[in-house]
C-alpha cells in the first residue's frame, strides 16, 4: 500500500455544463448560526488551559473527556458513561503477504470500571471508541482555511449567531466550555466523510471565482446528480474539496457548523468475563484502500475537468490516478499501539439492543439445549469466539450436573488464505477439542488449493446453502438460533438471501410442514397465495423476519 497523504487528487469532468442554460434542483443555503470569539485570559484560566498534550491531536482522548466521564457510578446509566481503557497489548494477526492488516488489540478495564461492570457486559456485547481525525490532516485543513497555526491552539467560545436558532448539538458544550479550533477539529466534526450537497452549495457562496461557484452549483444541482455521484466515488475529504476549488474562503465557523459530528467507532468483543472480567479483546482490519480514478477526457485538452490542484488534465496520459484513502480509527490504534508508553482511550460499552447473546446456563439445569449456528467471516468471527469461551466456560461447570450430549454450536468462517488470514486459528481449534464448538465449515474465498484439499466452499453463503437442509432442520424442527455478524451491505445481504433461498428448497420438498409455517406468519403480511402448496420466496423473507422479531435469528452488521 503507497504511503497515505493528506491531500488526494479529486478528477472531475465538467465538460457537461456547456451544454446548459440553466441549473436547479440545487438544495437552499441554511442560515449560519454560529459565531467565535477567543476565551479572554481570565476565563482560559478558569475554563480550560490547553497544554502541549491537549493540543497535540496523538493525545489519545479529547481535552473535555472529564465531561463525559461525569456520571454518578452508583446510577443504572453508569454503564453507558465512557471511560478511559489502557492498552496493554496489540498483535498482528495476519502474515505479511495477507491483503489487509488485521490485529488482536487487549484493552484494561480500570478497577473501579471493571467492579461496576462485574455482570453487566457479555460474550456478544460491543463498545465504542472516540478517536480524533488525522493530526496531518487537521493542520493541513486549518492552514487551508486561513488560520494562523497558533490562533488554531488558542481557547474559541462558540455562541449563537441568533438567539432564536441553536447550534449543533456536538457543538453546545463549547458555548459553556472554551477549547481550541485545532481540538474541535480532532474531535468533534467529521472532516473524512463525503459533503452533503447542502455543503457543496454552501460553498458557491463563498467563492471568488465564477468557475469555482458554477462548478460548485452544478456539483450539487439536479444536473449535476451523476457527477456528484463520481464524486462520492472518490470519497473525498474536505481539505480535497477545497483544494479542488482554490477561491473558495469559507470561515471556519461555518465550516464546524455544517459538518456532521464525529461518531464513535463501534467494535465487538472478541472474549467473555468468566476468564478476565477486566479485559475487554478486540480484532480489526486496519482500514487503508486505494481507488483508480480514470479520466474518460484525458486523451483531449480541455479546461472543464480539474484535479485537486485545479490544473489541467495531462493530454496525453491515459492512465489512471491512484488515490491513496484510510479510516479514522483503525489506523489510529495501530499508531497508538507501536508507542512506547501504554496508552488510554476513551471508550463506552454499546447497548446491546438487538440481543447479541449467546443463552446463558444455570450450573443446575445445565446447558441451553438449543443448537447455535454462527456465521462470520473476517472480523466477523470476533464475537463468537467470545461465545465459545463462554460455551467452554459453562461445560466446565455444568458437567458435574449434566451426562448430556453438548447442544451442537457450528461455525461457518470464512477468510482469504488457509495461511495469510486464518483469524484466531488456534482458539478454535482449541474450542474444536474441547467439545464447546461442535461443527465448523471453513471457507476460503482466494485459496483454491485448500478449498480443494479441505473440500471447503468459497464463501459463507455457499457453504450454507451445501448445507441447507441441515440448517433448515435445526431452526424448523429444532428451535435453533441464528447468529450473523460483519459486513451488511455484502456478506448480511448474502446470507440472507441464502436462507431465503434454504427455506424455499427444503419446505418445498417437505410440503407437509407448509401450512403449518404460513400459519404462524403474521396474518397481514401472508400473501394471497397463502394455500398454496409452495414456499414462496416472499414467505421465506417474512419468516426471517418473524425469528429476528423472536431474537432467533440474530445480526450484527456493519456499513
């Protein structure tokens, strides 16, 4: 992967535009409602003294975290109050030829945390994480907008503009609180995510050039709807943007009013309490990418497409240009994690509302006898090898108790290489021998040999639906539970469509079973051809809903 920068060329063709003799659709400019001023000496003394650490953006929580960390310990909602959690060691997963870095992170708990969560977090539960943007990028995009690099670090209040309107939610502790443009920069706005059109026909306003301003109209017109979308392709930042438009002088005030908040990043825990209830293990891919950005235009000179330094197209190359992007959080950690000092971040456990658990067993009753399916491919195994620590954990208790065969728990993983990105390989082997994972269906997506030598499928949904009637079995006639966890727009989708299509087969070939299964869907959504003797495709999806509804089918997907 070529080293990342900070600014990225942005190829956009406007050749369109000639061929226009007017432009609509373009969304109305909202008001700005937002004002600066600097915290006067005093009130600096007081309110917030910015040290060398609270204006370095590595800091590795923001300046005003005693804010959110200030909850009662004693109040229910004291679980849901972010904490700062030290890193205490990072590992590489995957070998040096795999595709993407993926690395074991361990964070400690502090003690009087880990007492208050003693019962209070599960195999399953997730939480998230505050990281800052790029420290690179912030000073890049405060030099872009005019700000002197010391005036960035000097304690700002924030008020409203008009009394009547409030400001950004994100933004109102700093109408109480001063801090620094550098800080709220790092910390609070997102400056990586691609503008909204409103943003785009904002920044007509403020430009000095007639191309600058009719570009940015078209961009967010109705017209432009098709470029727009290219430009969502190349996933710019903002400091990108106003590159791309150089006479474009926006204020810094109404640059952190328009910009959306930035959002905690959520990661699952990868291990159960029975072992170390202080120690919450996480497994992420270091998210870095390149985009091939090609100019259809490239081959004819011509002044209406630009790159990010609005100079002309090259004439006479044809290749395309590579663009470096990386994520906000991932990167991060693995910066944090090669320091010499141990460092904390601030973090907050996420309500598991969609019932991500695995049941639990009382050491008198034994076991949950209901079979687990688990699908999880990549990072997405993280939470179940949780599961299975805590399933080890329960049939070591229980044993005492129960001569019964072990409820059956199969894990359908999959990964790249049977040798580059086998994620936590070892662990479940371990949990293979030691009886709490009963069945695994392994899958390799770009490893040929071994899906050959292991008769393995080449991704998840392929290996379930070899596997269809078994499955159907299990959650028709057994009352099984269903777990999926990664990615929702690709793998969710897909799995999803491949139990539409399990149930489908197997209820069409066991048609007694049919009647009795369109007659527990709810009345209003069966469709008019509920008698008949097939399955449809339509009834297969409202029965997955239905056992999602029952917590028998249970997701968690990422975007």
């Amino acid at each position: 992967m070529p080293s990342y920068t900070v600014l990225q060329p942005l190829l956009l063709d406007f050749r369109p535009m000639a061929e226009l003799s007017a432009i609509s659709g373009a969304p109305r400019v909202p008001s700005p409602v937002c004002t600066a001023s600097y915290a006067n000496t005093e009130e600096a003394s007081d309110d917030y003294r910015p040290s060398k650490a609270a204006i370095n953006s590595n800091f590795a929580h923001p300046p005003w975290y005693g804010e959110l960390t200030d909850v009662d310990s004693s109040k229910e909602e004291s679980s849901q109050t972010p904490f700062l959690a030290t890193i205490i060691s990072a590992k590489r997963m995957t070998t040096a030829s795999a595709l993407k870095r993926t690395l074991l992170l361990e964070l400690e708990l502090p003690d009087t945390v880990a007492a208050h969560m003693q019962g209070n977090w599960y195999a399953g539960d997730a939480f998230n994480i505050f990281a800052p943007n790029d420290e690179c990028l912030v000073a890049a995009l405060i030099k872009r907008l005019g700000v002197d690099a010391r005036d960035a670090d000097r304690p700002i209040l924030l008020q409203k503009k008009d009394p009547e309107i409030g400001l950004p939610a994100h933004l109102q502790r700093f109408t109480s609180t001063s801090a620094t443009l550098r800080n709220i920069l790092t910390w609070t706005v997102d400056i990586c995510s691609v503008p909204r059109k409103q943003f785009i026909r904002v920044l007509s306003d403020h430009c000095t050039e007639a191309t600058d301003r009719d570009r940015l109209l078209y961009l967010c017109s109705r017209q432009g709807a098709k470029l727009f979308e290219e430009l969502r392709r190349q996933s710019p930042t903002v400091l990108d943007i106003l590159h791309a438009f150089p006479s474009c002088t926006l204020p810094y005030t109404r640059l952190i009013e328009l910009l959306s908040p930035l959002v905690p990043r959520s990661y699952s825990i990868c291990n159960a309490p029975c072992d170390k209830a202080n120690i919450w293990r996480i497994a992420f891919n270091v998210v870095e990418y390149e985009l091939e950005v090609v100019d259809p235009f490239a081959s004819v000179e011509d002044d209406n497409h630009t790159t990010a330094n609005s100079t002309k197209v090259d004439g006479t190359s044809t290749s395309p240009i590579r663009i470096n992007r990386k994520g906000i959080c991932t990167p991060w950690l693995e910066k944090l994690s090669h320091t010499a000092e141990k460092q904390q971040i601030l973090v907050v456990k996420r309500p598991n509302l969609n019932g991500f658990y695995l049941p639990p067993s009382l050491p008198s009753h034994g076991l949950d006898p209901r079979p687990v399916i688990m699908v999880g491919p990549g990072t997405g195994v993280a939470p179940f090898i949780g599961f299975l620590e805590q399933r080890a954990n329960e049939i070591e208790k229980t044993q005492v108790y129960s001569t019964h065969e072990h409820p059956l728990t199969w894990l359908f993983f999959g990964c790249r290489s049977s040798t580059d990105d086998y994620l936590f390989r070892d662990q479940i082997e371990h949990h293979l021998d030691n009886k709490a994972l009963s069945r695994l269906s392994m899958c390799f997506s770009r490893d040929p040999a071994a899906r050959e030598k292991m008769g393995a499928s080449k991704y998840v949904q392929d290996s379930m639906l070899q596997h269809g009637n078994e499955i159907a079995n299990l959650m028709l006639n057994q009352n099984a539970l269903l777990y999926v966890c990664g990615d929702a727009k690709g793998m969710g989708k897909d799995v999803n469509e491949a139990m539409a299509s399990i149930l489908c087969r197997y209820l069409n070939e066991h048609p007694e079973n049919i009647e009795r299964i369109v007659e527990e869907l709810p009345k209003s959504k069966v469709p008019v051809d509920s008698d008949a003797k097939q399955m449809s495709r339509i009834q297969a999806l409202q029965l997955l809903m239905q056992w999602s509804s029952q917590k028998r089918y249970i997701r968690d997907l990422w975007a």
